[in-house]
C-alpha cells in the first residue's frame, strides 16, 4: 500500500466519524431532540402513521434518534469508520 493510500484511507476513516454525529444533527436528530420541520421530523411522522400513532422502540427513527442525544456507540463508530476508509481506499485506486 503507497503513502497515498494509507492517507487516504486513514483521512476517510477519521472524516467519517468526525462527520457523523454533524450529520445526524444536519438532518434533525439532535440532542435536544427532533428538530421540527426537518427530514428527520418527516421520518418520524412517517413512522408514526406506520405504526399507528407511536415510533417504534428499536425502530430507525429511535435509534437515529438515540444517536444523535448521546453519540454513536463503539461498533457503529467502527462501522462508520470502515466505510469511510473504504471510501478513502476506493478514491486512492481510482487516483493512481
């Protein structure tokens, strides 16, 4: 693996869990809570009619939603992480 290969597979590992949690506030789950008229309102509306008024324990829209109040846990962190520096790694073949 070449210099630029590591650092770009390093940079997108570091970018993609420093962006995530900027992400998630981006589109409405903060720690205050659903921002309203957000996308991620339009989730949570969503999977309240789906569900027939309440939002599914466990669902997308909570865990997203736990996510963005107290952070993305370790294995999600890692998760992240990895695709980043897939990301990084597919960018350094298609450069060199």
């Amino acid at each position: 693996m070449g210099l630029l290969t590591a650092a770009l597979v390093c940079g997108g590992a570091a970018g993609a869990v420093v962006a995530a949690p900027a992400i998630l506030a981006g589109v409405g789950f903060t720690s205050a809570g659903i921002a309203a008229g957000s996308y991620a309102a339009g989730m949570m509306s969503a999977a309240a009619v789906v569900n027939g008024g309440a939002v599914a324990a466990g669902g997308t829209v909570a865990v997203l939603q736990t996510a963005g109040v107290i952070g993305l846990p370790a294995a999600a962190s890692a998760g992240v992480a990895g695709v980043g520096a897939t990301v990084g790694w597919i960018t350094a073949v298609l450069l060199i």
